[in-house]
C-alpha cells in the first residue's frame, strides 16, 4: 500500500514538471475581435507636470496610480470627446484637471524639497495621491480625537 501511495506521488509529480513548462509559455496573442491588429498608442500631448519625453507606456502608469490613489476613473480629470464620447486625454476643458496639475506639483515638491532634507529618514516611501486621498476624491478631513482626560494629581501635604 505505501509503495502504491509513493508510486502515485511519484507519477503526479512527474506530471506536474511535464506539463509545467507547457503552462508557462505564453499563449500565442491571438488577434483582437475583428481580426485587425491592435493600434499602438498614440505619444501623450499636452504634458504640462510630467517631462514631455514621458512614454505613453509611464503616463498609463501613473494615471492607473491616480485612479486607484483617487477613486475615480479617467474622465474625472479628463473632458469628454462630445463625439466619441471618450475621454479627451489632451484637452484642457475640465476645471479639476488643472487641480490636479497643481496637486501632482505639489507631491513632487514634497518628495523632492522636503522629504529629501530629512536626515533621519526610514522610510523610502514617497507621498502620493494616496497619502492624503486614501481612495476618496476628496479626502476627509482629519480631527484628532480629544485627549484622554489626565487622572487627578495626589495631594500633597502642606510644608511644617
């Protein structure tokens, strides 16, 4: 019976390392409904906070960030085409987009001018959206809980 249960384990193990190296290749990329290729992703324009050699690669990146750090999706920040009804990425019609170029200015001077200066420093952390926003678009404002009341001081007899 353990020879059996040995023999077994052996077998299963053995094509488990068989049939690994088949799982692990990737799939052939098969073409996309329609069967036309992908398009390749346009050059992002209008950079304005962000160095104007960013790939477009880096900029969904860091939008991806933005979106988890915020909560919100693309068109909170970006306008809407009124033809395609997509997000307009370079236009400058959404008020909060300029918000946001100022906020993104803001994290960076913080990373770059202030958390640089602290000597004793442990973490390697930046601050980011995230920090502050925690998920929520807009960030709750925080109140310090009350200090817990101190116990009375014990009495001291008077000097004789």
């Amino acid at each position: 019976m353990k020879s059996l249960r040995r023999f077994s384990l052996v077998a299963v193990c053995a094509a488990s390392l068989l049939t690994l190296p088949t799982l692990a290749q990737a799939p052939a990329a098969a073409p996309p409904a329609g069967g036309q290729a992908r398009v390749p992703i346009p050059p992002p324009k209008n950079l304005k906070v962000f160095p104007k050699d960013t790939s477009s690669e880096d900029i969904i990146k860091i939008m991806r960030g933005f979106t988890g750090d915020l909560g919100v999706q693309c068109n909170y920040c970006h306008a809407t085409d009124p033809d395609t009804k997509r997000p307009n990425f370079a236009s400058d019609a959404n008020p909060i987009k300029d918000k946001a170029r100022v906020m993104i200015s803001m994290t960076q001077d913080i990373n770059k001018t202030y958390l640089t200066q602290l000597a004793s420093r442990k973490s390697t952390d930046s601050v980011t959206c995230g920090t502050c926003h925690r998920g929520m678009s807009v960030p709750e404002v925080f109140v310090p809980k009350p200090p817990a009341p101190r116990p009375p001081a014990a009495a001291t007899p008077p000097p004789a």
